[in-house]
C-alpha cells in the first residue's frame, strides 16, 4: 500500500541514505544528474516527507515555510523543495502534493511555489544536457503533472548556454576601454573588505533582489559573523569565484560575478568512477581546485538603476564575457534570466553576432504556484 511519512525537521544519517536513493533509482542511467544534499536556509521551517510502498521509499519531498521569503518579499507564500518520485510511482504523485499542501496550508500562507535546487522553478526544456550549477534539475513531464494538479505558470526563465569562440586582447579589453570612457573605474571585489562588501550588498539588494531575486536574504547575511566569513571566502576560493564592481567616482554603480560550474566538475569525478560528494573529493577539490571545468556560470550581473539606459549594460556583459575567456573557460552559462528582462537576451545575442559564436544552448524554466483561495 502506498502512503506518506514524515521524517520530521530534518534527515538523521537513514533518511538521508534513503532521500539519496529515490534520487539514484529516479535518475538511474542519466549521466547528467549530479545529487546534492538539502540544505537548511536560516529562517526556515521544514518538513520532509517519503512517498511509502510498504516499507520502501519510492518518492520525496520538502514542504518549507521560509520566514526571510515572506518578511522580504512580502508573499505569504511557501514551498514544496525537491519533489521526485521514482517514475513507476509517478500516477502516486497526488498523495504527496497532497500531504505537502495540508502541511503549509496549516501555516496560514497563500498559496505555493514549487523549488529545486533552491530556485523557484521547475526545468521544462534542457533535460538532454548537464544542468548549471544551483540550477533546477527534474523530468520535464514534471510541468504537465503539476499543471494538471491544479498549479498555474507564473514566470519563465531561461539559460543560455554559449560555447565562447577564441578572443582577440582587444575584443577583451573593447567593453573595459568603454566602461573607463565613462569615466567608471572596474575592479575585483576584495571580499575581506568589510565596507566594500556592505556597499556590493546594498547595490545587489537594490537593482536584483527587489526585482528578480529569488533569495530574498541579503548577501551581506552571509558575511555577518567571524565564522561566516570564513566560510563564505573558503567558498569562494573552491568555486573560484568572481566578483567585479564599477565604481563612478565613489559610487559603486554595477557588478558582474562569475565562478566556475561545479556541476562539469562533479560529473568528471564520477566519469572516473569516484564518489563527487566523498570526502576523498573534498579534499581534492581543497588542494587541486575545480580542476578539468571549462565553464564558467554567470552569478549575476547589474546596474544602479541611475545609470540605465545609456548602454553599460551592454558593455558590462561584453567585458564579463571577455574575463571568462581570458580566464580560460570555452563555455558560460549565463544563469537565470527572467523572460521579463529581455533586454539582456537581446545583448547576449547581438554579441554573440559580433563574436561569431556558433553554439547557443537554451535552457527553459517555470515557475509555477498553487493558490488556496
């Protein structure tokens, strides 16, 4: 008989085995997947759920309250995490949606958005290839099985993947000349620089969370305290992670990040037949670094709102995409746009007309809710 179980706030050591393989029989034979533990955001409240057949799981799902979502963004909404079901049990998928449902029902909230892998959308085209780093990942019948439900689209995004072609120093340094004829100055952000991390915090605040964030906590949350420094920049050091700011005069005005895709990494271990999240991978990734990664994926990338409209963002993305390949990457993610912000869709593709870049790969995102009145 098939039913649903909580497991409570958390997964003790024999439910984290068995979340791992729903995920293992889930994906068995895609090459693309590559597994990642849940993580508990500060302010939230979960509750993880099984999908039962006797004493077997066979599905999984989280049905979180994130306080920080709906104090910041003012949605009284909340989030079934990670949902999966082994693709035999898929006609089972109404009682677990059920069972998430009744739970943040209970809680008093609005509606739900569906998440995976932290982002509020589900994967609708792109399964053939290996998804960017902290980016959804499911079946694409996962769409019509929650439209059927009941759940309606409420934003598309999108990733454009981009095979970058070899680069001339002037086609690198065209979109800086421009910016320093703007009189704006591009430097990399000193991440130990307290106050300079305060001032890119409050700039991305501003102009991308407000707008289109989907972590309403401030970047600056995770440089609060001694301990979360340190982590923050060991982070930073393992992804080789990027950040530019501009400054115009004293003000800094706009950003552009990158790092490197973890998730190529990860697959190049287990082509090798290693275990990507043991610990003998850890510590490879300590003393080697991400090494065999040839794409970079873009954070994000913004302008004080004074500034638009007069062409920076154009030279931003052209700059940004020259220091990934004067990194040495062949390839970029350019990571989640909202289909709202065509206007950078736009750019990506008129230099990518200018660079002669031959090899664009869309990927496609929902995000889809489920109201209770």
């Amino acid at each position: 008989m098939v039913s649903v179980k909580s497991v409570g706030s958390s997964l003790k050591r024999r439910d984290l085995l068995a979340w791992r393989k729903v995920v293992d029989k889930s994906f068995a034979g895609n090459e693309n997947y590559i597994f990642f533990s849940p993580f508990l955001r500060e302010g939230e409240e979960r509750e993880f759920l099984f999908l039962m057949d006797g004493d077997k799981e066979v599905g999984k799902a989280c049905a979180t309250f994130d306080k920080v979502w709906v104090e910041k963004k003012k949605e009284n909404i909340g989030f079934i995490d990670d949902f999966l079901l082994i693709p035999e049990y898929k006609d089972h998928a109404k009682l677990l949606i059920d069972q998430c449902l009744a739970i943040l029902k209970d809680k008093g909230l609005d509606g739900v958005y569906l998440r995976n892998n932290g982002f509020p959308a589900l994967l609708a085209e792109g399964y053939e290839h290996l998804p960017p780093t902290q980016l959804p990942y499911n079946p694409p019948s996962y769409i019509d099985l929650f439209t059927d439900y009941g759940f309606e689209k409420r934003a598309e995004w999108s990733n454009m993947r981009i095979k970058l072609p070899l680069l001339s120093n002037e086609d690198i340094e065209s979109g800086k000349k421009r910016l320093e004829d703007a009189n704006i100055k591009i430097t990399l952000l000193n991440l130990k620089n307290k106050k300079a991390v305060k001032e890119y915090s409050d700039l991305l605040n501003r102009i991308f969370i407000t707008h289109f964030g989907f972590n309403p906590r401030e970047f600056i949350s995770s440089y609060n305290t001694v301990k979360k420094r340190v982590l923050s920049r060991f982070s930073a050091h393992l992804t080789r992670l990027k950040i530019y700011v501009g400054y115009k005069e004293d003000r800094m005005i706009l950003y552009f990040s990158f790092f490197s895709d973890m998730n190529q990494y990860y697959k190049s271990l287990r082509d090798e037949g290693k275990n990507p999240v043991g610990f003998g991978s850890f510590l490879r990734l300590i003393f080697k670094g991400p090494t065999g990664v040839n794409r970079a994926r873009i954070g994000s990338l913004g302008i004080d709102e004074d500034f638009r409209g007069i062409g920076l963002i154009s030279d931003i993305i052209g700059y940004g995409l020259g220091l990934i390949a004067k990194e040495g990457y062949k390839e970029a993610d350019t990571g989640i746009v909202s289909a709202e912000n065509m206007p950078v869709f736009k750019i990506i593709e008129k230099i990518s007309r200018e660079w002669e870049v031959k090899d664009i790969t869309p990927m496609k995102y929902y995000t889809l809710a489920y109201m209770f009145s």
